[in-house]
C-alpha cells in the first residue's frame, strides 16, 4: 500500500484552508493510534502495524490532516480517519465496507467526514465496487442522519437484514467444529 497524496477542499471557517487527505502509511500509524485512543478502546499499535502493513494488508485507512495552525485542542493535525477493506457479495459482486469513520468533535461540520466519506467512495470505484456498506449502533442518530442524508439506506429499516458476529470463545467453538483434514 503506497503513499498518496491529494488535496481536498474543506469548508472552514475562513474558507480558505484546504484539508489534506492522505493514505495511512507506516510512519503515521503512531499518530492514528493517538487519535484513536482519544476516542475509544483501538486495537493496540503493533496489530496495527501487522495488520495494515503487510504483503495483504487487512485494511486501509485514510486520514484528514489539517495545517499546523488549525490543530486540535490537544495538538493534534490528525484529526479524522476512515478505516475502510475491501469484501465480496455473491449477489452484487465488489463492495467496500467502512469499518470507522471518525472526525475529533471540534472539526465536525467542517466537511471532514463528508471529504472522507466521499474519497473511501472513490477509492471503491476504483476498485470497481457496486456499493459501500457499513453498520451504525442504534443509539447514533447523527451519524444515522448523516449517512442517510447522503443516500445511504438503513438496511434493518428497509430489507430485515440483522448484522451477527461470532467472536471471543464462540469463534473458537465454532473453529474447533471444523471438519478436520
């Protein structure tokens, strides 16, 4: 996964500053680690860098980097990211799936999440995707109304489907019952 570069326009404040949108590299994953921690429980740094940064990388990640002039409270430039892998549907083919989306709070209605949201869009059509999906906890109206605002539709609401995971010792359980070679 190389580096790339490209500028973004932003609607700031003054509008005049542009907001910069750049893959996740090696040498920024500390970063995002500290902007992560910031905001929930992350996966620790080393599985991130086995993770992203290997011969199959599990994900990708872009990041929303402002000017050293407009960083954050706690002096951040990093100040959101979308966490985004590529997947199949029998039924419609290539897909991509945003895993996390996240803006610091005080850059929020700036255009940020709107520019990522668009740039994984577009990195799915390059790969030829027929669609983006990605899950939202009940409880998270803004961002319910957010992707709804952009022509995403809520699956639960309009076709039944139910999201279920396996994890922990479940999946182990489930693993063990594997037919053995």
């Amino acid at each position: 996964m190389g580096y790339m570069s490209s500028l973004l326009p932003v609607s700031w404040e003054a509008r005049s500053k542009e907001m910069k949108v750049l893959t996740f590299e090696k040498g920024k994953s500390r970063r995002l680690r500290l902007t992560l921690a910031s905001t929930t429980t992350p996966t620790e740094h080393c599985e991130l860098e086995r993770d992203g940064f290997c011969q199959n990388p599990f994900f990708e990640c872009l990041v929303a980097e402002v000017h050293e002039e407009d960083k954050a409270k706690e002096g951040f430039t990093m100040v959101g990211y979308a966490l985004y892998f590529y997947t199949y549907s029998t039924w419609k083919g290539r897909s991509v799936y945003l895993e996390d989306l996240y803006v610091m709070p005080e850059f929020r209605g700036k255009g940020i999440g709107k520019g990522l949201l668009g740039k994984v869009a577009e990195m799915g059509k390059k790969e030829q995707c027929v669609r983006l999906q990605l899950s939202v906890l009940e409880w998270n109206t803004p961002s319910r109304d957010f992707y709804a605002a952009k022509g995403a539709l809520d699956l639960t609401d309009n076709e039944g489907w139910h999201f279920i995971r396996f994890d922990g010792q479940n999946l182990d359980n489930l693993a063990n019952e594997a037919p053995k070679d």
